[in-house]
C-alpha cells in the first residue's frame, strides 16, 4: 500500500508541475492573472504532494517493506533505526527523489514570500522552477523509480516493476527480507543524517536566484528588482553548501581513514564549484546594488552559479567520474546532460539577447581604481581563475585527454596544490583590503591608512610563530595574509561599536547589538569573513605541518612522532548488532612521556568492504589521529598509521562562525528605534 | 695493500646487510605520490583493497632492490598509464594539464584587466570638457576679457 501511496503522490506532483508550468507560460505570455494564480496554487501543491510521496518511502524504509526494490537495496534486517532514516538518500532513487522535495519545497518558500512584492516576475519564477521540478521528477518516474516493487513471473524469473505485470504474484518477503543487501558502510555514519541534506539545501536553492535573473531576462525588467529578490535565496543557498561541504569533510574526516577531511576528489570538486560562483555572486552584486554596475557580470554569475550545480548533479550520478561516491551512479547520464545544456543554453541567449538590446549596461561610470568596486572586480576575476582551475584539473583536463588524446589521466593533489594556493593567497589579499577601500573613488593613501592597524596587529602573532621556529616563507606568508584579512574584520566590528559608545553613550554589548541589527548584511559579513579566517588558519596549519608515521608494532611496542608516543596494548574482535566484525586495537597516547588517552582504532569488516575508523584525541592545539590499518591472524602484531594534524579543529569552528555570520546576514532588516538613531560621524564610518 | 683491499670487499659484502631496512614510511612517501590503478581518485598510500596492499608490497621490494621512487613510479606509469600519477609525468600531458589553467587564469585577470581600463578611460571621458562645448567657447572668451582688463 505505501508503494502505491509513494507512487500516486510522485504521479500527482509531477502533473501539478507540468500544470503549473504550461499555466505560468500562458500567463506570461497572455498576460492573464487568473493563469497567474491557477500556476501558483498547483506549484504550490507539488511540495505537500511530495511530502507525502517521501513519507511513505520513509515509512517503507523503517518498516523494512522489501518487496520494493529501493528498500532492499540500501536496508537489511539488521539496519538500525537511525541508518533506516539516512538510507532515504542512500542511493539513487531516493536521492533523487529528496532532491525534487527541497527543490518544491525552495519553490514553496519562494512563491510565498514574493508573490505580492515580485508579482510581474511571477509568471518567469514559477516557469523555471516548475520545469526543473518536473524534469526531476520524471526522472524519478521513468529512470529512476523508488517505488519499483519485486514480482515473480508465472515462470519464476523475478521482475522488477512499479506495477503488478499480467500473470505476476508478490515474492516471499521474509526471502527477500534474508538476502536484501543493506546500507552502504560509507554512509553508515552519524553526519550522513545532515551532510546530504545541507549540500542538497545548498544545491537546490540556488535555482531560485536562477529562476529570479531568468524571469527577469524574458520580462524585459532588469532593474535591481530581481537582485533584490534573490540575494537572501542566494546566501541561504550558499551557506547550506558552504556547511554541506564542511559537514561533508568532516565525513571524509572521520570515515573515510585517510587522515584528511578534503582530497580534491571530483565529487567534492562539483560541489565546490558552485559554492564558489555564489561567493562571486555574493560579492558583485553589492556593486549592482550600490553602483549599478557589473549588471550583464551579475546575470552570468547567476546563471553560472546554477548550471554548476547542475553539471555536477550530472557528473556525480552519470558515472562520469569515479570516486567514493560512485554509488549513485547510473543511466541518468545523457538527459541529465541534454537539460544542463538546454537550461545552460536557453539561459545565456536570453542573456545575450537582452545585452544586445542594451537592458544590461552600467547605469554608473568607474569612479577609481583603488575605490571598493575595483577590488571587488579582482575578487571576481581571483573566483573566475579558481573555478577555471579545479573545473579544468577535475573535469577538463581528464576528460579531453582520455577523448582526444586516448591517454586517461587523473589531475589529483598534486596539480590542485601547485594551481589554488597562490590563488586562494590573492583572495585572503583583497578580504583585508576590500573592507578598507570606500566605495567610488577612493585613494590609496586612505587605503594605506587604513591597513596600519590590522598591519601592526597581524606583526605580533606572526613574530611569535616565527620566534616558536616557524621559518618557512610560505608558512608565515600564508598566515600574515590570514590574520591580515581577519585583523581587517575585527577592527571594523570595533571601529563601528566604538563609534557607538562615543556617540551614544552605550555600553559596548549594546552598542555590537544595535551595529549588528543596524546593517545585518555588512557586519553578518564580516563575521563571516572571520570565520573564512579561522578555516584558513585550519587549513594552513594542517597542510603545512601535518605529521606521519607508519609501524607495525607487537604488543608492548611503541612509535613515536614529535613528541607523541603511541603504544599498542591489546587487540579483540567482537560482532555488532548490525552483523560487521568489530577488530579493535587498545593503544596508550602519551606526551613528553605523560599518559594523554587511551585510544581504540578499529576495523569494521562488513560484507562488502571493510572500514578503518580512526582513534582521535582531539585539542584546540592539534588531532592526533591513529589508524589501525591491518593486523595478524591472532592480533599478536598490528600496523598503525599515526597522524598529527596541526589546528584541524579551526576548520570547523570557522564553519559554525561561518553559519552565525550568514546567519546574521540573510535575516530580514527590522530596524530598532535605538539602531536607527543615526548621527553624520556614525553615517559616514557605518555607510 | 692486500689487507686494505680485503677490508673494502668485506665491507661491500656487508653493505646490503648495514643498510636500513625499508620502512612503512618510505613505501607510503612513494604510494602517496601514486593513484590506485583500479579504485579511480585513491591515492594508494590510502587505498587499503587488497590489490592496493599488493602493490605497496611491490614498492617496498622495489625499494629494497636499490630502485629509486622516480624508476618505480616510472615503472608504474609504463604498466597502467598515466592515470597512476597525480600529475602526467609524459611531458605534452603535463604541460596541457599545468599550463592550461594558468593561461585561462590569465585570460581571467586579462579580462578583469581590461574592464578596470576601459572604466577609467570611461571616468577620464567623462571628466574632461568637450571641445565643441559652447559652454567651453564662453568660458575661453570670459577668461581672454578678464586676462585683458588686467
């Protein structure tokens, strides 16, 4: 009953989208409002419509229906609860299907909130989403359908159908029950239940703002109008995969036994790629919004920003990389790619279209090149070199050599460490100079003033590294760069509150409120500047001056790594309730030959593929990662990879000051009686 | 002489034996400059299949035969092509798959570049006086009256 229930609902949705997007075509081109609302009320209905579709695969799931092919394939009986909910998007189908619920959902929120303010663009908003939608869900209707259920012919081959086949009969469950295949170990791991989600939220939101900048295009109005709309949908978007991707090294981190949490993998690389073209988008349109400027820039970034996510949709479940997340591979390739093109495609004519009918010039002149909006282009031009740079050392260079040149290659750490980090050093350049620089014709000896105190501040730490015998060049050049951008934000949050105080006699907690609720947008944004700080501090220091060693120790013997020593204890092996074969080691962490932890690195051996889990002692200072990585018959001698990955923990506070930083951002302006309070000095430093 | 000469053949006898023995370290520095030829995108330091364990077996006897990690990664291309290697060690792949995207880098800052010049040639436009500017013609002849009555 719940695969029919499943089915009629994903059928319904599918028809309200297609109803909703012929009626919004009509309406746009009519002109006629009943169409209008016709088009709102059925693509408003696709997101309760899915909701029931996706409850009742999840109940499926929980309730270990088997006769439906999805369930088997990602469940078994020995599943617990908690893997029985993340397996909703532990493989294709489901996937595929909780990608189209956000997507309505996004469409829901959007519709809703702008359908009074935005109603001209209404018609192009519910067009765009609605045909993204029904193109989704036709894959899952057609290619890709969760609700397939088993049946056993009259000969008894067993076939595969979402409905009953003439002559057929539904299987034994409690067979199908027995040899059913269960969750993927990868995905068995408490951050599979938020990373999807989050890097799924991230993916699918940026189809508003891309809906937005078409409705624009095809309306003729291109205005601020549109960029008014979206730029809210754009940073929630972006910071969903900003934490997705975070959430998802923290995965990789912790599961996937390599001692890293980013690897350069093409998957990761399709995921970054539209992360960063929404940051680009983030930064330039707040030329469009203050100067008019960069209007055609802004439309390509939007476009851009979208059709990224849907290549790398297309690229993670084609098959046309391989990687780890190769498990959602299957024959969606080719109409996944025909409708990145066509949207692509459709996207940049329409653009190019308007360009030539000159919608799309500046509405202001340049007023000087070391004014706020010049950096703001470099930092554009910096994202545009990146985005080349992995799309080409992930995608392009492989691709063109395995089909012109019949050599297949892999562009891996090497090439990305020899292309990015002079790149990303750019960026880190222009964060502590941008914020600096006043918008329109600003001069460099202001920005020089400007620069004295975030420069005298970033001396002393960077002095003190040096004084603790950190001596590289690169090293010190990466984190002046790092602490320069992050000095830069810190002093304008106390310029601002300081500005406060003075004025107004506030207290210094009052005053960070009232500058927060005042310009949520500028401040959220450099809170989030600090947290990109952070991460770069992570990054830095676990790259640079990360430690290993590999031995293979009796027990009683003991490694060493710096100052760390690691002695391995004992070794046992016991059986899960889920059915792996737990292979745990016991081994005793000390510093400076003071007992620190005692660690239990392990080996999951299930059916299909064994797992290394790694034993962590974590601290603010570093991570001192052990992996058990292989033993003898009787546990007698074991081989242990011990790690030591320097301020790995900033990257993931970076990331939750990050979120906050957004957060604060993209929440709706209600300005206070006592934040509006507003005096010429305080204008002029809070402009 | 002769005891001399003994001295340094028993010494060459005894090398192989006093020389360090091939550590996990040394076959990982080596794996971890190379790609499992099977499971695309794991570098095989980390790649823990069995074919994967194989392999770094190989390296570490590599090793200990005296082999330099450049002839045994070599010898890892010539077997399963370049996909081995993070970066093509074949130097036409390699100059495609390092110099293109800094010569599309390029071409991005180029651009940026050129957009930045074409808007202050826009602002210096804008800011100078036109020549055929009646305004200008009655501003000259103001000027030229005030320069004759002083």
């Amino acid at each position: 009953m719940l695969a029919e229930i499943g089915l009629g609902a994903l059928l319904l949705a599918f028809v309200a989208a297609v109803t909703a997007l012929l009626a919004a075509l009509g309406a746009g081109l009519r002109k006629r409002d009943d169409w209008l609302r016709s088009a709102r009320n059925a693509a408003l209905l696709t997101f309760p419509l899915l909701l029931c579709s996706i409850s009742a695969l999840l109940l499926a799931l929980l309730d270990g229906h088997y006769q439906i092919s999805y369930v088997w394939s990602v469940t078994d009986p020995a599943t617990p609860s908690f893997y029985r909910f993340t397996a909703l998007w532990g493989s294709q189908q489901g996937s595929l299907l909780f990608w189209s619920l956000l997507l309505s959902l996004y469409c829901f929120g959007a519709i809703l909130l702008n359908w009074r303010e935005h109603r001209p663009l209404m018609p192009g908003v519910i067009a765009v989403t609605m045909a993204t939608l029904a193109f989704f869900l036709a894959l899952s209707l057609l290619l890709e359908n969760p609700f397939e259920r088993f049946w056993l012919a009259a000969d008894g081959a067993v076939l595969r159908s979402a409905f009953i086949p003439a002559g057929a009969r539904a299987p034994d469950i409690a067979r199908l029950a027995a040899t059913a295949s269960g969750l993927n170990p990868l995905l068995r791991h408490f951050g599979m239940i938020i990373h999807p989600p989050m890097l799924y939220l991230g993916f699918t939101g940026f189809v508003i703002p891309f809906a937005f900048a078409l409705a624009a295009l095809a309306s003729g109005d291109l205005s601020a109008t549109w960029i008014r709309a979206t730029r809210r949908w754009t940073l929630l978007a972006w910071m969903f995969l900003g934490l997705g991707l975070l959430l998802g090294g923290r995965w990789a981190y912790d599961v996937l036994g390599w001692g890293g949490y980013w690897g350069w993998d093409p998957v990761e690389n399709a995921a970054l790629l539209p992360w960063l073209t929404g940051t680009a988008f983030l930064h330039s349109v707040l030329i469009q919004e203050k100067r008019g400027m960069l209007r055609l820039w802004n439309m390509l970034l939007v476009i851009f920003a979208f059709s990224a996510v849907l290549f790398g949709t297309f690229a993670t479940r084609s098959g046309l990389i391989e990687s780890v997340h190769s498990f959602a591979r299957s024959d969606i390739g080719f109409p996944l790619f025909a409708f990145w093109s066509a949207m692509t495609l459709v996207a940049l004519g329409l653009t190019l279209w308007r360009q030539r009918q000159g919608l799309l010039r500046d509405e202001r002149a340049f007023a000087g090149l070391s004014g706020r909006e010049s950096l703001f282009v470099l930092n554009n031009v910096v994202f545009a070199a990146l985005f080349i740079a992995i799309f080409w050392g992930s995608f392009g260079a492989p691709l063109i050599s395995e089909v012109l040149l019949d050599a297949p290659i892999t562009l891996g750490v090497d090439y990305f460490m020899q292309v990015t980090p002079p790149l990303f050093a750019i960026l880190f350049l222009l964060m502590g100079l941008a914020p600096l620089a006043a918008w329109g014709n600003s001069s460099l000896r202001r920005l020089g003033m400007g620069l004295r105190a975030p420069l005298l501040l970033t001396l002393p730490p960077l002095a003190l590294l040096a004084l603790a015998g950190m001596r590289t060049a690169e090293a010190l050049l990466a984190y002046g760069l790092v602490t320069l951008a992050g000095m830069v934000a810190l002093i304008e949050i106390i310029r601002g509150a300081r500005a406060r105080v003075r004025a107004w006699g506030e207290t210094w907690p009052q005053a960070l409120v009232a500058l927060f609720n005042r310009n949520r947008g500028r401040y959220g944004g450099y809170v989030v500047h600090l947290g990109v700080t952070v991460i770069g501090i992570g990054v830095i220091g676990s790259t640079l001056f990360q430690a290993e060693t590999q031995r293979t120790l009796a027990r009683g013997e003991s490694l060493t790594l710096q100052n760390y020593e690691l002695r391995f204890d004992d070794f046992s092996e016991a059986l899960a309730n889920d059915g792996r074969l737990l292979q745990v080691a016991a081994v005793t962490l000390s510093r400076d030959g003071r007992h620190i932890a005692r660690l239990r690195p392990r080996i999951d051996v299930f059916p299909q593929q064994p797992m290394t889990i790694a034993g962590i002692h974590s601290s603010a200072e570093n991570d001192v990662y052990v992996l058990l990585t292989g033993h003898d018959e009787t546990g007698a001698r074991a081989t242990f990879r011990l790690t030591i990955n320097p301020l790995i923990n900033f990257v993931w506070w970076g990331g939750l000051l990050l979120l906050a930083g957004t957060l604060i951002a993209a929440w709706p302006q209600q300005l206070s009686v006592a934040s509006q309070r507003q005096d010429s000095p305080l204008q002029e430093l809070q402009a | 002489m002769k005891t001399i000469l003994l001295a340094l053949v028993l010494l060459s006898l005894a090398l192989p034996a006093l020389a360090q023995p091939v550590s996990d370290d040394d076959v990982n520095a080596v794996a971890a400059r190379l790609y499992c030829p099977v499971c695309e995108n794991v570098p095989l330091d980390d790649c823990e299949t069995a074919a994967c364990r194989q392999w770094k077996s190989e390296i570490r006897y590599q090793l200990d035969a005296g082999l330099s990690p450049k002839t045994i990664i070599d010898d890892f291309v010539a077997r399963f092509g370049q996909r081995v290697v993070g970066t093509p060690t074949d130097p036409t792949l390699r100059a495609l798959a390092l110099v293109t995207p800094w010569a599309l880098a390029l071409g991005a800052f180029l651009s940026g570049g050129l957009l930045l010049r074409r808007w202050a040639r826009q602002r210096r436009a804008a800011s100078l006086p036109d020549a055929h500017d009646p305004q200008n013609d009655y501003r000259a002849r103001v000027e030229a009256d005030l320069r004759a009555r002083r």
